[in-house]
C-alpha cells in the first residue's frame, strides 16, 4: 500500500512523508517563532524582532524544501545550473527591486532613523511615517506624502534632526555702531537666562562675531530640548528685538555714507564767497 | 487656566506635586546643582540640605479618584542637560544652597531635600550635583514646609545612585498625592544612577 504509485515516482509514503515534513516545518516554525519572540523580546526592538523571526522561518523552510526535493529525487545540481540561469535572469530583471530590498533590510539593522522621526533624506524632509522593506514613506511638512525607495535612502545622506535629545540653534543680532555691544550682550544673556527651554548646560554662547559693513553682528548660539527648540526658535528672536529696543539698542539696517566730490566743491566755493 | 467642571460632590485638592510639571512637562527628571560642591571622605556618610522648587497641583477628587486640573509654580523654571546630546538627560534644574542644617526657605517657591550621602568607595569624592527621577519622589507637606528625603550612594568618583525615602522631614506632615507613579502602568525602579558626572 505505501509502495502504492500515485503520479510519476511520487508513491503514497513519499507522499506522507512529504506532508509530515510540511508540517513539521509549519510546527517548527511557529515554536521557534514563539520562543525567539519570548526570548528577546525585552532585548531586542520590534522591527529587529521580527527580522530576526523571519530569518528563522525562511532558513527552516529552505531546509524543509531540500528535503522534500530530495524525496521526490530531484537532484540539487541540476537545480542549480537551472536555477544559476534563471538567477541571471531575473538577476537582471529585479536589479532595482533587489537593490532596495537588501538596502530596507539594512535600513532596518542600521536604524539611522525611525519613525516618527523628523528627517531629511535624499532632499526630502519631513516625519518618516513608514520604513518597508522596499521603500520608506515620508510625510514632508507640507503634508505631502513622499513614497523614496530604500536604496535611495541608504547611498543618500540622512540628517536625523530629532536622534539626539538637544539641539543648538543660532541668530545673528545685528546692532549699531553707536550701540554698546556688551550692554547688548548682557541684555541676550538675560533672556536666555529666563527662558526654561534655552538650557542651563550645554550654555548659551553669545559674542559679537563680526564687524560688519552696516552693523556689528552678534550670534546667539542656544542649545534646546529637542521637542522644543523649534517654538523657541520661533519666538525668541523677537523678544530678543525688543527687550533691546526697550534698553535703547537698535537692530541695525544696511546703510551706505556717499561722499560726493561735488561737495568739497561746495565748500571751496562757499569759503571764497565768505571771503569776498 | 480656566475650565468648567461638571461634577457633583467633588473635592478640590491641592497639594505639592513632582517638580517636573511645569512648564511643560518634557521629562522624568530633576537635576540639582550646589551652589559649591563638597567633598566626602571614603567609608562615611553625611546629610545635607538642599532645596528643589514646588510646583503646585490643583486635583479635582472623588473618594480616592483624582483628576489633576492644573499645576503651576512660583518658582524658576529651567532645563539643563544631564550628561551629552546623543545620550544625555533633558531634565528639569535647579541651582540650591548647600546646607548642614534644615534651612528655612518659602514653602510657596522652595522645598526642603535631605540628602543622605554615602561614599561607599575607597577615595574622596567630590560631589557637586545630583540627578532624581521623579517616579518615587515622596513629597510630604504642612502649613511651612514641603519636604523630601533622599539618598545619595557614591560608588565611585563619576558614578552615583540616588533613591527617596518615604517619610517626613517631620511629624505631623501630609502625603502628597504622587502623580507619576500615579501614571505609570507599570512598576519601575525609583532609582536614579548619575553615570555622566557628580
């Protein structure tokens, strides 16, 4: 009876066999699964987690599969000659595919950035709303939904503007001549001293960084709490404006001083008549 | 802050809360810098006093459930950095006097911290601030003073501990009601290890 032929030299024991390997490989995946999930579940991210789950799965299967090939007395050399052309085929064919592919997945061991990041990337930026495993979906500002593909993302460069918890930020304040810049200074410092977001530590620099062709510039560089920086950013500048306008200390405006030889014409001409 | 309340036979309480509330609430943790830093002997161990600002929360309550409304303070509001931008702590500052003995100070604005430090290594340390988490702060207040009670364990010259003890600076103080322990779901340890500096 198990020597019974089916189709071709399938008999009904290959048969059973092939279905107990089947499912031995569906059991032995699901416990495996199940205790790489407990196991290095408090160690290990979700996204690792399930990377790691799938390699599993996949490398049981591959082995379940030779087995069965096996069985059916398929021989593996044949395959690969076969399989070796095929490859080259689609190798060309899925290049691209391929290439994002391999790039999501080390996109997702590497982890330059996760979502909910806000990021830019490939002259993108905006909040990265999904990393798959071919492409990576970003959420511009605008509210734009921009679809990049992986191998994009991993030859570009990513700055990752939230991946760290502070971050600085400058101005430059430009103020008179006539203006005391060290009373402006003292004034900045005030604010940034009053200010809870500017931090403590990192403190905030300020200095007059250039004498300039209309004004003597002074930058303000402040480091912020990186959920905060932006609002702060936003609104400290005018503040800054107007406590110095308030202290008597104007922001200065691009001005030029033409001396005319018209002028000292004048001059000559107005001393002689004064002479006449 | 102005809000209608559609309730019936609540309570309003109002009571000191974590000092990490206002004003926003962007992290855990509370730093406190010595106006000076101290230096303790290997083996040994040594109260302090130092102060922490108050923030004031306004809870509407019914039996023993409670709704926070509001917080606010009188006191600075500051943040500082703990430690470097890609793994420090964003916390919440204060400069304090350091002193020997309780000090008196306004309980609107500022609290009294008693610091138990122990050096358990085998050198001097000198210490010049200190990190809490707030999840654990036990916060006891009366009429005068708001308190906390806290330990600092020195391990070595970069590395310190620190925890809260539940109870009173003195008798007869009320327990406030703790707000994040209150939000966590899950138990956490209340310790705080400083690995970036005393």
């Amino acid at each position: 009876m198990v020597n019974y032929t089916l189709i071709g030299n399938i008999t009904v024991l290959k048969l059973v066999m092939i279905v107990g390997i089947l499912l031995g490989w569906a059991i032995t995946s699901k416990i495996f699964s199940f205790y790489v999930r407990k196991t290095f579940k408090t160690r290990l991210d979700k996204d690792h987690l399930e990377i790691a789950v799938k390699i599993i799965n996949y490398s049981i299967f591959v082995l379940a599969f030779t087995w069965i090939l096996g069985i059916l007395g398929i021989k593996l050399s044949g395959l690969l000659v076969a399989g070796g052309i095929l490859g080259i085929v689609l190798g060309f064919a899925s290049q691209s595919i391929v290439g994002n592919l391999v790039s999501g997945v080390f996109l997702m061991i590497e982890r330059p950035m996760k979502i909910g990041n806000a990021v830019e990337v490939n002259g993108v930026i905006g909040i990265v709303e999904d990393i798959k495993i071919i492409s990576t979906t970003i959420r511009t500002w605008d509210g734009l939904h921009i679809r990049v593909p992986n191998e994009k993302i991993f030859t570009s460069s990513i700055t990752n503007y939230v991946s760290n918890v502070a971050r600085r930020f400058s101005y430059v304040v430009g103020i008179r001549y006539k203006d005391d810049a060290e009373k402006a200074i003292e004034i900045i410092r005030q604010i940034t001293d009053e200010e809870p977001f500017a931090l403590q530590t990192p403190a905030p620099i300020i200095f007059v960084s250039e004498l300039a062709s209309s004004s003597v510039d002074i930058t303000v560089m402040i480091w912020s709490p990186i959920t905060e920086w932006y609002e702060l950013k936003k609104r400290l500048l005018w503040v800054i404006k107007k406590r110095l306008e308030a202290n008597g200390i104007e922001i200065a405006f691009p001005q030029s001083v033409l001396w005319l030889g018209e002028e000292n014409l004048r001059e000559k001409i107005g001393k002689s008549i004064v002479g006449d | 802050m102005e809000k209608l309340l559609l309730s019936d036979h609540s309570e309003i309480t109002i009571n000191p809360v974590e000092p990490i509330f206002t004003p926003k609430e962007i992290t855990s943790y509370l730093l406190i810098e010595f106006d000076r830093s101290f230096a303790i002997k290997p083996g040994i161990s040594k109260k302090i006093y130092l102060t922490f600002p108050v923030e004031i929360g306004i809870f509407i309550s019914k039996r023993r459930d409670f709704e926070l409304l509001d917080v606010f303070s009188f006191a600075r509001k500051k943040f500082s950095l703990y430690g470097e931008p890609n793994n420090g702590i964003v916390c919440k500052y204060w400069k304090s006097n350091l002193h020997l003995s309780k000090p008196d100070v306004n309980p609107l604005t500022e609290g009294v911290l008693e610091l138990n430090v122990r050096n358990d290594s085998s050198s001097w340390i000198n210490v010049s601030k200190a990190l809490f988490k707030a999840l654990g702060m036990k916060l006891y207040y009366n009429g005068s003073l708001v308190s906390m009670r806290a330990t600092m364990k020195l391990t070595d010259e970069e590395i310190a501990e620190t925890d809260f003890h539940d109870s009173p600076l003195e008798k007869g103080m009320h327990k406030s009601i703790e707000l994040v322990t209150s939000k966590r779901l899950s138990v956490q340890s209340s310790k705080t290890i400083m690995m970036e500096g005393i």
